[in-house]
C-alpha cells in the first residue's frame, strides 16, 4: 500500500506542476495550490513531510504577492501551516505582519486556540 501511495503522489505532483503552470499564465495559481493541498488531505498526506513541505512553499510562492494577502484560502495555508509546528506564534505574527488573512475572523481564532 505504501508503495501505491507514493506513486500516487508523485504522480499527483507531476500534475500540480502542471496546473500551477496553467494558472500563473490564466490568473488564479493559489486554486492550483489549494487544490493539491485538498488532495494531500483527502488522500492521507497529512502527516506525511511533503504536505509540511507543500504548505511551506505555498507560503512564500505567495510571500511577495500582495493581491491574495485578503484571500481566505492563502489565510487558511497559513493556519494550517501553524497549526504542524511546536511554535505557531511567529507564523501568526508573520502572517498576520504580512498583511495575511486579517480581514477574516478565521485567522484570530485560530491564533487564540492554538495558543491556548
């Protein structure tokens, strides 16, 4: 089965590459993202180090790219992002410092309950 799975996600990956190729050219690469990371989730990927990985990319593929910084689905990378590491706090503050997510309740609350 391991075997399987890993195929899969290389498999997977070659996509992504693909689709995020498409969309920097159409417009919207965060679907692209947003969607390979979905399938990783659906899939099992959660724990696995390429989702820590892809999640961290996203993160600065989109760090100079003010346009998404309002963009709930690039708010929702970074408090998944926080919510791998033993230290979310500087994520928030980076996140929250960059312009990211602050116009949505989602990322406070998720701030305040991984603080707890």
């Amino acid at each position: 089965f391991k075997r399987r799975a890993k195929m899969d996600l290389s498999q997977r990956a070659k996509l992504f590459k693909k689709e995020l190729r498409s969309a920097e050219e159409s417009g919207d690469p965060l679907t692209a993202w947003t969607n390979y990371l979905e399938w990783m989730e659906q899939n099992g990927f959660t724990y696995h180090c390429e989702y820590m990985k892809k999640l961290q990319k996203c993160t600065s593929y989109f760090d100079e790219k003010e346009y998404y910084n309002t963009d709930i689905r690039l708010a929702n990378v970074y408090i998944k992002l926080a919510s791998l590491l033993k230290e979310p706090e500087p994520m928030f503050e980076s996140m929250l410092g960059a312009g990211v997510g602050v116009l949505h309740a989602v990322s406070y609350e998720a701030y305040s309950q991984l603080m707890e």
